[in-house]
C-alpha cells in the first residue's frame, strides 16, 4: 500500500465515523473537498 493510500483509508475512515456517509459517497469527493470535510468534522470536535 502506498502512503497515498494510507491517508485515503485515514480520511475516508474519519469522516465515515463523524458524519456516517457511505464509501461510494465518500470517494466520490474530490480530494481537496474531502480534506475540507476532515478539518470540519476535527473543527467540531475540538481538535
């Protein structure tokens, strides 16, 4: 697995947790719009 890959299961995996979407959704954002949606979701808890 490559580092990319990693941090796309990190991602998907996080936001999958928070906000209870989908893998197709999940996966069907582009990667900037799922990095934004990691920062709200860590925003919203706090981190």
């Amino acid at each position: 697995m490559t580092y990319a890959a990693d941090l796309l299961y990190e991602e998907v995996a996080y936001l999958a947790h928070h906000f209870h979407w989908s893998l197709d959704e999940l996966l069907d954002l582009e990667h900037p719009e799922r990095l934004r949606f990691v920062a709200e979701a860590a925003r919203l808890n706090g981190q």
